[in-house]
C-alpha cells in the first residue's frame, strides 16, 4: 500500500502550481522577460514595462549579469580547478546555466541549485541533468535559511572541499545588511578555505536616482520587497575573503571577454572572492 504521508512527484507538481501567484509580479520572470524569454505572465511584463520607465537600460544589465555568471564559473571551474558549485537564487533556466557552463570545463563538477519560487521548481527538471561523470541537483529553500541550504547541499556536495557559493542577485531581497552579511558568513563558515564567493547586487552606483525609484515602485507593487546597496556595502558581504581583481565593479567590468571593447557600466555590480 502506498504510504500517503508522502507526496507523489506529481502531487509535489500540483501543490507548486498551487503556489503560484499569477496576479502578483515576480522578480524571476520579470528578469525573465528581460532576457527575451516565455516563463512569465501579464503582471510580470506590465510591472516589468514600468520599471524599464525608470531605468531603461536594465535588460541590459540582465544580460551583464547572466554574462558574469558564465565568466565567472568558467573561470573558477577553469583555472582555479572548483569541481563543486552552490548556486543560491537560481531564477528561471535560460542559456548557459551553471551546471553547463561548469561541466563544459570540467564533467565531473557538481552542482547544487537553490531557490523557493514555485515556477523556478516546476522547471527543475530543465535543471537536472548533468554529464555522465558529475552531478546535478536542486533543493528548495530559502536564503534566509543558511542551515537548510548547507544541510540540503550536503547531500550532493563535500562541504570539506572547495565550494564556489553564487549569490547572483539574491542578496537584495535581504533587506538588513547585518542580517546578508551573516547569511554570507554562515555559508562560508560551512566550506573550507580555498572556497569562493560570487556576488552579484542592485547598487544606487550606475544610475541611482532612477534605480531608486525603481526599486520603491517594485516594493509597492505586493512582490518581495528588495533593496538595493553602494559599493561600501557590498564590501561588507566580502569580508573574511580575498576579492579577485578586479575587486568590486560593474557586471560588464569583471573580466570582460573583450577587454578592449568599449564597455558600459550596468546597474548590477559583481565580485568573487576567496576564503582564505
């Protein structure tokens, strides 16, 4: 007989769909849109529309900071030899996930990939899967919940090994400063040194005025509230690690594939770091 205290994948599929608010805007498929993608709706483009009123430019700045992401994984999975990856805030799958970009530079990486979003869930599938020789999973949790993320990566990944912790625009739906920077602290006190730490965040650096209003229409509108940060705060959530160079900057300014191309600051500014 079936043991009906636990929940059928499909049972799982329909409480997630349950789940979703589709008259409230979300901040993964407002990013979404940007990107030029399908997993959203109405509310998201409308709310999204008004927000690029204030700051035309964001798609922009979405597409520096997928760009950064896949720089910066390959970078780690590349010459800093990272075979295993946390990456907290997934937003919905687009090209060049982390698993891809990393498993491209080595197959054998691992990779965990954490969010709380019901549509981010009911796409996991696009997120599971892996070369043959590594592996891919996904756990459903919150960032302000460091315990059940490192209790749930630690099924799939060496906590006593080097970990890469991404962070890419997640931190900002963490209103208290003190309070994101003893999540990041949290994290890395979990793994070892020899670990790294990728940020990415909304500043008031590029744009501020209009980022800030922005922001102030985004938390009117019922979604998660979010913040956004100067370059002095996102030197807080570094302390403890070694910044890479070029330390804290734009998204399009972290090691650009073209470095002699004219490059346009974004309103998303980046870092890596590591544990020493």
């Amino acid at each position: 007989m079936a043991d009906l205290t636990t929940p059928s994948p499909d049972d799982e599929g329909v409480a997630r769909t349950a789940r979703l608010r589709t008259d409230v805007s979300h901040s993964a498929r407002i990013w979404n849109y940007w990107l030029g993608g399908k997993d959203h709706y109405p509310v998201d483009e409308e709310v999204g529309d008004q927000i690029l009123g204030f700051v035309p430019a964001l798609p922009r700045s979405a597409v520096a900071d997928r760009q950064f992401l896949a720089r910066a994984v390959r970078h780690l999975a590349g010459e800093r030899g990272i075979r295993q990856f946390l990456d907290i805030g997934t937003g919905l799958p687009t090209a060049d996930n982390t698993h891809e970009v990393a498993q491209r530079v080595a197959p054998d990486a691992r990779i965990v990939y954490v969010d709380n979003d019901p549509l981010v869930l009911t796409h996991a599938h696009a997120l599971l899967t892996s070369a043959k020789e590594g592996a891919t999973d996904y756990i459903e949790a919150d960032v302000h919940d460091p315990e059940a993320i490192l209790a749930g990566a630690a099924r799939t990944l060496d906590l006593t090994r080097p970990v890469a912790i991404t962070m890419l625009g997640i931190l900002n739906f963490v209103l208290d400063t003190d309070e994101a920077a003893a999540i990041v602290r949290r994290l890395l006190d979990a793994v070892p040194a020899g670990s790294y730490l990728v940020v990415s965040h909304p500043t008031t650096e590029v744009d501020g005025e209009a980022m800030k209003a922005a922001v102030e229409y985004w938390n009117s509108q019922g979604s998660a509230a979010m913040t956004l940060r100067s370059r002095a705060d996102l030197v807080r959530l570094f302390e403890g690690v070694e910044l890479l160079e070029p330390g804290i900057v734009s998204c399009s300014r972290w090691r650009p594939d073209t470095p002699d191309a004219e490059i346009v600051e974004v309103t998303h500014f980046a870092g890596v770091g590591r544990k020493r």
